[in-house]
C-alpha cells in the first residue's frame, strides 16, 4: 500500500514539474505583454494590426521555450509518460480550454457587431472573468498552483487600469501600466524559477568507467 502510495505521489512531483520550471511563467508573461503594448501601437497601426503584429513575436517565444525545454530542461529531468488518470486530467483540460476559447471567440465577435452600443467595460468584465475561469482552471488540472495568482492579477487589471483611467492619472485604459506590470511579474517570476530550476537539477554526468587491467 505504502509502495502504492509513494508511486502516485511520485508521478504527481513529475506531473508537477513538467509545468513548474518557468518557461510557462514567462510564454504567459510574454502573451500579456501584448495587453501592454498594443495600445501604444494602436493610434499608428490601427486596432487590429497592432495586435496581430504579436503573432510572429509568439512564435519565436514559442519556439526558444521549446528549444529550451528539449535541450536544457528534458536532460536534467528525462521523459516521463503518466498514468490513465494524469492523461486523462490533460484531456479534459484540454476540452475545457478549447470550449472557452470558443466562448471568448463568440464574444469577440459580439464586441464587433455591437460595437459603441455596449460599454467596453461590460466586454472587460466578460474577458476578465473567462480568463479568470481559464488560468484557474488550467491551474487546478495541471497542478500549477501561481496560475490561480496570475488569473486574479488579469482579472483585476483592466478592472484598476479603467479606475485610473477615469481618475485621469493614465492614458489607454490603464492598460500599458497595468498589463505592464503583470507581464513583468510572470516573466520575472519564470526566470527566478527557470534559474532555480537548473541549479537545483544539474544534468547528469555518466559514470567513469575504470581501464585499468
């Protein structure tokens, strides 16, 4: 029982650490960093390009973290394959998200067929929330604890951004300062822990095989 006991414990650490080494921390941090910029870019570019304009910065991100992880993190740690339960926790996870990411996707284009009839707050709220209800779910299912902190934070800053906005302390919404500063906190956070994360698992050395007769 106690052998039981210690192989699921065994495979939740690994479960834990295959999403703890900080490069998600930073790939999120570098998605909401778009939050931050795109309105600065948004009076030259227009709304939408100064969005899109963020695809190809994605996808170098996306790329230097997987590159990252396949010759940096994967030879300190190996390949772990889980159990029907941890696989099946991904599955749904991953149903939910693509459901969400439909609701937001039908809400965006709300936002466009209603656009000047509904307050922007109310669609802030609305985003707010469902990014709130993913990072929280994504954290329950992966055993990632800081993205329950990181879809509080997301939830709250367009919430003070729009406050200091109407106070007159700050242009766009709030959202260079606001959006800033969270993006800054998850990368910052993701170095911290990437750098922790290879101090405390050095890659292994192989052993010294003696030629002496």
């Amino acid at each position: 029982m106690s052998q039981k006991i210690s192989l699921k414990e065994a495979e939740r650490k690994a479960f834990r650490t295959s999403f703890d080494d900080g490069l998600w921390d930073i790939f999120l941090g570098c998605f909401f960093l778009m939050f931050a910029v795109a309105p600065l870019l948004s009076n030259r570019l227009g709304d939408f390009w100064s969005s899109a304009i963020f695809l190809p910065f994605w996808a170098l991100v996306y790329l230097a973290i997987w590159l990252i992880r396949k010759h940096v993190v994967t030879p300190r740690v190996g390949v772990v394959k889980f159990g029907p339960r941890r696989q099946a926790r991904l599955v749904k996870f991953t149903a939910i998200m693509l459901i969400i990411n439909f609701v937001a996707l039908i809400l965006g284009l709300l936002a466009v067929a209603t656009f000047g009839r509904v307050p922007g707050l109310t669609y802030t709220i609305i985003v707010g929330l469902i990014l709130l209800v993913g990072l929280s779910l994504a954290a329950y299912f992966l055993d990632f604890t800081r993205l329950y902190l990181y879809g509080l934070l997301v939830f709250l800053a367009p919430l003070v951004g729009e406050w200091l906005f109407a106070q007159g302390y700050v242009a766009h919404h709030g959202f260079p300062i606001t959006f800033g500063l969270i993006s800054s906190i998850m990368i910052l956070t993701g170095v911290v822990v990437l750098v922790r994360f290879l101090r405390e698992n050095p890659v292994p050395t192989a052993p010294v095989i003696s030629q002496d007769a």
